[in-house]
C-alpha cells in the first residue's frame, strides 16, 4: 500500500527541508519531511485557521492530527501560560511535531503519536483544533468531531477548516447536530475554505 500522510510508519525515503514563515506576527521555522501533510510549505487551509483561530494565554490547547506541527505550535506561541498537545499518527512527523517546537522554543507544547484520541482518555481541552484528514475519509472527520465534542471543557471550543468542494456543508451540519446550531459560527471563509468554531455548552444551556 501506498504511504498517506496518515500512515502510521511512512516508509518513502527521508527528503527533509526548512520552511521559514511567518505566522501571526512572529517568525518560524519548520523542518519538513517526505511522508508528511504539505511537505512543501504551510498549506493555505492552516494558514487561514492560525489567522483565524482564537487562542487566550492560559488555554489548554490541542491540535488534532498535527503533521510537523505549525498550528499546534503557532497556538503556542499565543498560549504562553498554557499548554499545547499535539497529535498525529504518522510517527515521522509526530518526530518532525516535537523538533520544531523545541527549535522554536515552544516548551509548553508537546508532541505524541496517537490515533486521533486514543492516548487522550480523560483529558479535557478549552480548545481544539483541526485540519482535519479528509483523504481519510468522511467518517474519520465526523469522529474527530464526535470525539472533540466529548474532550471540551464547557465553554471550550472547537476550530477546523475545511474546505467547501471537500465535505464543507456536511461538517458544518455534523456539527451542528453535536453543539446545536446556535454554538456553531463560521469565524472565516476564503479561496474555498470554510473556518468553523463549535462552542460546547452546558447541557441545558445548548440550542435544540
């Protein structure tokens, strides 16, 4: 079988390069690698969710499949009296994830291989946040939004981007159904993308 970027151990040879960007205000520098998510650069759907997305100091924050870790570690750098966790089960670039927040000085985020929220049982976030797989398959993103919904505290939020020719309008009602459509707002749109918030409220205080 061919390598994905979600495959657990790529096995394409190691081709790895530097990205240096700019994101949110501050300077990065990434080291990419063959067998990950947009090798090349940051993609324009990440971009647009790091402009969009909105982190406070002290929010525990996590990054759903991370690939060498821009978002996760761009939320760091706005999370400065928080912690970010970044997950991703294609264990080069979880490696590539944990590299680039330590070259960035990122102490407070941490990299671990994990198949979306399995190694995450009992964990809350105040934000989650996602470019999620969709070559992965529709029912694989439907999940991580399933399994992002249970691992919010209450008020916390959800952030994905997605795009509209992708499964936009089928994300944005699967979310709606999980939070209440009251608690879903579309924070941006652009060049096809769709940027979604989902904000998980108490029980009795959700929308039908």
């Amino acid at each position: 079988m061919a390598d994905h970027y979600y495959s657990k151990k790529p096995t394409v040879a190691n081709d790895r390069h530097t990205v240096q960007t700019v994101l949110r205000g501050k300077s990065y520098r990434f080291i990419t690698d063959a067998g990950v998510f947009s090798k090349q650069d940051i993609d324009y759907g990440s971009r647009l969710l790091i402009e969009t997305m909105r982190i406070e100091e002290a929010d525990a924050v996590l990054d759903v499949g991370c690939g060498y870790g821009p978002i996760g570690i761009a939320a760091a750098g706005l999370a400065t009296r928080g912690e970010v966790t970044m997950v991703e089960i294609n264990e080069r670039a979880v490696a590539l994830a944990a590299e680039n927040a330590a070259a960035n000085g990122m102490t407070r985020a941490r990299a671990i291989q994990s198949d979306l929220f399995e190694r995450l049982e009992g964990r809350r976030f105040t934000k989650i946040l996602t470019n999620p797989p969709i070559r992965a398959g529709k029912q694989v993103v439907h999940r991580i939004f399933e399994q992002a919904y249970d691992h919010l505290e209450e008020g916390g939020q959800l952030w994905i981007v997605i795009q509209k020719k992708q499964g936009a309008p089928s994300a944005l009602s699967k979310l709606e159904s999980l939070f209440g459509s009251d608690w879903v707002e579309e924070a941006a749109k652009d060049k096809g993308y769709r940027i979604y918030c989902a904000t998980r409220m108490a029980v009795d205080g959700q929308a039908e």
